[in-house]
C-alpha cells in the first residue's frame, strides 16, 4: 500500500471523525520512515474498532490483534503507536475498556488468549469491570513465558481463591504446558492446603488424563498429582483418589511405581532430590497416624 492508497483509506473507511482523520495523514507525513508499519497499525485499530470486527474469520481477528501487540511491544516505534492510539480512542483508558468488551464476546480460544496479552500490556492489574475468568484465557496462549505470567498475575490478584480454577482450566490446555509451568503452579498449590477439590475438578482432571493420548501432557498431569501429594493435606489428596475411584493413578511410593515416560522420570531424579534437601514437614495429626 502506497501513500496515496492509506491516504484514500484514512479518508473513506475509517470510522473516525474528519478531525481525526486530518491527524492520522499528518503522522504519516511526519513519520514516513516507519511508513509500512504506520499503515498496518491503522489498519489494524479501524478493523478491531468497527461494528464488523467480530464477522472477521478467526485467523484474521488474531492477525488484526497480533498486529497492535507487535506496536506495543516495538519500543523503538512506540511513541509513534502512542500517537495512533491517542487519535482513535483519545488520553483516557478508553481502550482497554474496548478490548475487554472484544474479549468478553470472543469465542476462539486463541483469540481471547491474544486479546488477554494485548489487555495486559494496557494495566497490570485487573481493569475495572473485568473477571477472573476473563483473565483465565490466557493460560490457553501458546507461548509457555505468557503462560507463566498469567499464572502469577492471577495469583497476585486473586489468591487462592483462582487456583481451583486455575487447575480446572490448565489441564485442558490443548499444547501441553512444560514441567515448568506445572512446577510454578504446584508452588502456590502449596501455599494453599485448605483448599477443597470438588467433585467437578476431580472429573475433569481424570477425565483429562484418561483420554490424552500425548504423553508429555501425562506427565505434566502426573507430576502436578506427585507434587499435590506433598503440598495438600493428606486426606484431601487421598479424597483425589478415592472418589474418583481410578486406581491406576494412584500415587504410591516412587520406589514402587515405573517411569511414566523419559521427562517425567527426569523430573523425579530432580524432585527427588529436592525433597532430601528440603524434607517435607508434616502436620502433627499425620505425625500421630504415623
């Protein structure tokens, strides 16, 4: 697209004021080295404002917002895609008010991902009239790093109270999270031992596991299962078991139990020699049972 094409574009399809439109022509004039990426990103706020936004095919809604995170996050070009913003939408937090209504109504897993990372580089905390669960689509994100930050931004906001919740929807994660990710997810399992597994959980868990056939996600699930065994109360853990009643899940000792598969084996070398280090305590009414 030449100058004289966006210019043409700016004039008859965005769905801005004529004032604003003066605006946008004058910042390509005054920005013409970074012309390319001037047009995407104006191209790219006037599909995501306009009222035809959620008629778009999937894949073209997660380019459009893929598009502005890539403004955001190009700090060398950033005050110019400050600019472009304050011209649609203005100084006020007016924007991430849009891209929380446009995430509310999405539908596609990927998409609504995409949009929780675009509305987080917006605040860092929760925006005013948004969830837990708006939050929650951005485990579902396929970069592991995001992943994790989400998970520490919903825990930094919401506690303990989102970790069911947490559990609930990770295990559903199509592309199987790391050992890593697990791993910062059992570390605040294990602040929260009070924490009651209903049965809904507990279903979705076993039924997660029973009909995976990807055995990296087996092992993220069964290594999630072997850290709760030393960070819940034991009979909460045991409650996992017996209601459920799927006795080949079970965890027993690791000496009486084979590898489930080559990372998990590694990570019960590793784990194992945590806990030699940093023995698990237990609480004095186990203490007596014992």
């Amino acid at each position: 697209m030449n100058r004289r094409e966006i210019i043409r574009y700016i004039r008859e399809e965005t769905v801005i004021s004529e004032e604003q439109k003066i605006s946008l022509i004058q910042i390509l004039y005054k920005h013409s080295n970074n012309f390319d990426s001037l047009c995407s990103w104006i191209k790219s706020l006037n599909m995501f404002i306009s009222e035809t936004y959620q008629e778009l095919p999937s894949f073209e809604r997660a380019e459009v917002v893929k598009t502005l995170i890539r403004g955001v996050e190009e700090k060398i070009s950033n005050d110019t895609f400050g600019k472009i913003m304050e011209i649609f939408f203005g100084k006020t937090p007016h924007f991430s008010e849009v891209v929380l209504i446009k995430l509310q109504k999405e539908r596609e897993c990927q998409v609504k991902a995409l949009m929780t990372q675009f509305l987080i580089h917006f605040s860092n905390y929760p925006i005013e009239g948004s969830s837990l669960e708006d939050y929650l689509s951005g485990l579902h994100h396929r970069d592991e790093l995001f992943r994790c930050k989400i998970l520490h931004f919903l825990y930094k906001h919401y506690g303990g109270e989102a970790l069911p919740l947490i559990l609930q929807e990770a295990i559903k994660i199509i592309s199987p999270p790391s050992l890593f990710f697990y791993m910062t997810l059992n570390h605040y399992l294990r602040l929260h031992p009070e924490i009651k597994w209903d049965e809904d959980i507990q279903k979705t868990i076993w039924s997660r596991i029973n009909f995976s056939r990807n055995q990296i996600e087996k092992d993220g699930i069964e290594v999630l299962f072997q850290q709760m065994q030393h960070s819940i109360l034991r009979h909460e853990f045991l409650s996992l078991i017996h209601i459920c009643e799927q006795p080949k899940l079970q965890i027993s000792n690791e000496s009486d139990r084979e590898p489930a598969g080559g990372g998990l084996e590694r990570f019960k070398k590793i784990n194992s020699s945590e806990m030699e280090v940093y023995p698990v305590r237990r609480s004095p009414t186990l203490q007596r049972e014992g």
